[in-house]
C-alpha cells in the first residue's frame, strides 16, 4: 500500500484585490504544519500541487522548510487538475436567478467580498445549485469536470508513484472533497457539504495500491490543534 496526503492550502487573502495569495496567517499554518510532517518522521517520495499560486505557496513553505533541517524533499510537481474551481464565476453565473429566488440576498450581495458571512451565505446557496448540475451556464465549469480533471489528477499520482510510496498533494477544499468523492462515492451536494468543512492546511489521507484508493482520515488539524492559538484554525 501507498499513503496519499492531500493538504488544503494556507488561508488566503479574502477581502482583498487579489484572494490567490497566501495572508500571514495562511504561511504560520504551511510552517507549522511542515514542522508537524517532520515531528512525525514523514518523508515525501513526490510532492504535487494544483497550478494556483495559493496552493505552490503552501507546497513551497514546506518543502523549503525540509531542505532548511538537511532533509531531502523532491521537486514541487505541479498539475492544473487540483485547481479549485473558479467560485467566483460561479457564484456570478447562479447570481440572477438567486436574487429571483430569495430577493433578500440583495443585502448580503453588497458585502460580499468584504463580510465572510454574506460571502458563505450567497456563496452556499450558488455552489448548491452548481453542483447538481441542472443549472450549469456557458464558459463556466461545471461539477462533472471538476470531478473528472480531478480523478485524471489522482491516477497520474498513483501510476506515477507506486507500492510503498508517501506522496503529498496541496490542492483546494473543492479538489480535496471531489477526491473524497472519488474514493468513498458520495453524493454531490454531501459532497459539497464536505467541501465547505475543509480548514486550511487540514491533512486528508487516503491509502492506495494500483489504481484502489481508500480514504483513511478526513479534514485533520492536530498541528493546528496542539497550538491552542485562538483563529489559528480558518476556513477561508
């Protein structure tokens, strides 16, 4: 058997102009979960990210924290197929026919990207309707493409890395609950639901041999745990 660990990345930079970078916050969460991997002892056969700058970031800070203790780390691997999907072109394709639907979002939508409640509010409500796929739009990608960019991403790992392997992957909440999906066959909106849990730099294992792969454990924070910081632990 193989061990996969699939990290969600640092927090980002919501409220700002640009969301797709690492806050601070978000690189105190990549250095300490890096110090939590070699606590543990693990060493990486291959180590892979999504192509979005959040998520080499993340990748970044640990594999440079490795090298720093003399401990050898591979190369940063980087595949689009854990790319987050674009919630942003989401949330504005659903937009009219949820103000149709509930006219009082109106009021969250002026706070949108400045309130993290009217954003989860407005941002639940679309990804729901995204995900069941009777309401998809033009030039928007949808769930089933999602799902199957992301499960092209996990076979290349396991065929790339094979019996006996340790590979970490640094994806986003939406790759990171489609690849729950793929292993353990949830349904969609569930799939969803599990999706909005994911803190950042939680750790999800799953356990693979050929092109089987079991999840193992779901959304794990001990190393943010064992700080006891307050608002160390963040979902956005």
């Amino acid at each position: 058997m193989s061990t996969l660990y699939m990290v969600r990345h640092g927090q980002a930079s919501f409220g700002k102009e640009n969301y797709d970078r690492l806050s601070k916050r978000g690189v105190e969460q990549a250095v300490i979960l890096a110090e939590y991997f070699l606590k543990l002892g693990l060493r990486f056969d291959a180590v892979y990210s999504g192509a979005i700058e959040r998520q080499k970031r993340t990748a970044l800070e640990i594999i440079g924290l490795y090298r720093g203790r003399g401990v050898r780390m591979p190369d940063l691997g980087v595949m689009p197929e854990f790319n987050e999907y674009d919630s942003k072109a989401i949330i504005k394709s659903q937009l009219a026919e949820l103000l149709d639907e509930d006219p009082a979002l109106a009021r969250e939508l002026e706070n949108i990207y400045t309130d993290r409640k009217s954003f989860q509010r407005i941002f639940e409500k679309a990804m729901v309707r995204w995900v069941i796929g009777r309401f998809d739009k033009p030039g928007v990608e949808n769930w089933k493409s999602v799902k199957a960019r992301v499960a092209k991403g996990l076979s290349a790992v396991m065929a790339e890395n094979g019996r006996g392997s340790t590979v970490l992957v640094v994806a986003s909440g939406g790759t990171i609950s489609a690849s729950v999906q793929y292993a353990i066959d949830t349904p969609d909106v569930t799939t969803m639901h599990i999706c909005w849990q994911i803190i950042n730099t939680s750790i999800t294992k799953f356990m693979y041999d050929g092109d089987r792969i079991t999840l193992s454990s779901l959304n794990a924070v001990p190393h943010l745990e064992e700080k006891n910081e307050k608002d160390i632990i963040t979902y956005r």
